[in-house]
C-alpha cells in the first residue's frame, strides 16, 4: 500500500472536521454573543513519543505514520463581540468576558449563559430557547417594576466549562464561578452582544478547507489510478 494514502486520508478527515466546524461558526454569525470554535492540528508523533515514555509497545507502523497530520484539540475563541443597541428592555450585555447569566434549562440544571436577548414568558424573564434566567438565590426573575435589579452575573474561566448547544455553557464546578456582588456597569440594558465571527474571514477560510479537502482527495484519485495502470501492466507480463 502506497504509504502517502496514510497522509492525504488524515487530511481529508482533518479538513471535514474543519469544514464541519466553520459551517457551524459561519451558520451563527448572527447569533447573539455567540463564540466561535477553532481547531488544532497536530501530528500524531506526540501520542507516539507519550506511547514511549510509559513503555508502551509501538510498531513499525507506529514509525511510519508519526508525522501524520491529526486533529490535537478544539478550542473556544473567547473575544467579546460588539455591541448593538436596541433599546429594548428585556437585552443585556455584559461589559466584562468573563461573566454570564445563569440560567436552568427544562431539565432543572444550571446553566451560564452571555447571550442576554431575553423575553418575557408568562411573567418570568426566560432566554430565547424558553430557559429561565435566575437571580443570586437561584430563582426565577419576575418581569414586574424593578426586576432589573434582580439580574445576577457570575464570573467564570471558560477553560473551567464545556458548550451546551451553541450558547449556552455548562461547568465543571458551579461552586467555583464567583457572583459578582457589584453589577453596577457590567450590565448594559438595551443592548445586546453580537457574535464574535467575523463573515467574510469565516466564509474564507471555510473556503480554504474545502479546497484542501478537494485536493486531498483528487490526490488519492490519482494514486488509484496509478496503482491500477501498474498492476494492469503487471498482470499484462
């Protein structure tokens, strides 16, 4: 088997998940305070030299396939969006990027959130998915005089979480988010966070994916088709 088919399918499978990963970023361009995702790209020597350092036997396959590109990791682009003014009364913002809302989704969990494009459901201020937005003791916020002052933020790492959906994410600990006891200026009314993906950059490199994909597999055509004129030719003596 021609070794080079190792390469170029790792390429393939990398640009795919590649692709898959800036269609979705590029589909929420327009979702409020949403965070785009990015990947990184490795080899697989690192796993190959972790394998030798515990003793763990390795082949001459292992050899032969350490310089193969492998996805290595994902990562959350934590760079606040701009701000847009809409002067309704039920959008927030949050003016640091390391706070969020707290939220429970229907299952009764406790979620964090920046997305702050809010509505009033039945008199309780819930998200756009219908989640309810909770204050410093937990509960439910009531769309009534005042209820502003009920909003409560927590301040948290994003190292420290993992996304749920899009938008909303879940952590490890909740008991190590810390409530923020002053909100006064980190919680901007009538305005909302836009996404942080920027269309035109986004749109490129998805473009630059799917070309890479392209000529991986044109590269595994040819190989093929080589492989199959030499062993016709073989055969042919």
């Amino acid at each position: 088997m021609n070794t080079s088919l190792y390469s170029l399918s790792a390429t393939m499978i990398n640009q795919l998940n590649r692709v898959d990963v800036i269609s979705n970023n590029l589909a929420n361009v327009n979702t409020t305070a949403f965070k785009g995702d990015n990947l990184t790209e490795g080899s697989f020597n690192n796993y190959l030299q972790k394998a030798k350092e515990n003793r763990t036997p390795t082949t001459a396959m292992s050899e032969l396939v350490n310089t193969i590109p492998k996805i290595d990791g994902s990562y959350t682009n934590t760079q606040m969006g701009s701000f847009l003014e809409t002067n309704n009364q039920l959008d927030f913002a949050l003016n640091a990027k390391d706070t969020f809302f707290k939220i429970q989704d229907d299952k009764g969990n406790i979620l964090l959130t920046r997305d702050g494009a809010f509505k009033n459901l039945n008199g309780e201020l819930v998200t756009s998915e219908g989640f309810k937005v909770l204050n410093g003791a937990n509960t439910p916020i009531a769309v009534e005089n005042g209820f502003e002052q009920e909003l409560s933020i927590v301040k948290a790492d994003f190292k420290d979480m993992k996304k749920i959906g899009d938008n909303n994410y879940m952590h490890d600990d909740l008991k190590k988010a810390v409530l923020v006891e002053n909100t006064d200026n980190q919680i901007i009314q009538g305005t909302i966070e836009k996404s942080n993906i920027n269309a035109v950059s986004t749109m490129v490199a998805l473009i630059d994916a799917q070309r890479k994909l392209e000529q991986a597999q044109k590269a595994i055509t040819g190989l093929s088709e080589m492989s199959e004129k030499l062993l016709t030719k073989i055969d042919g003596k």
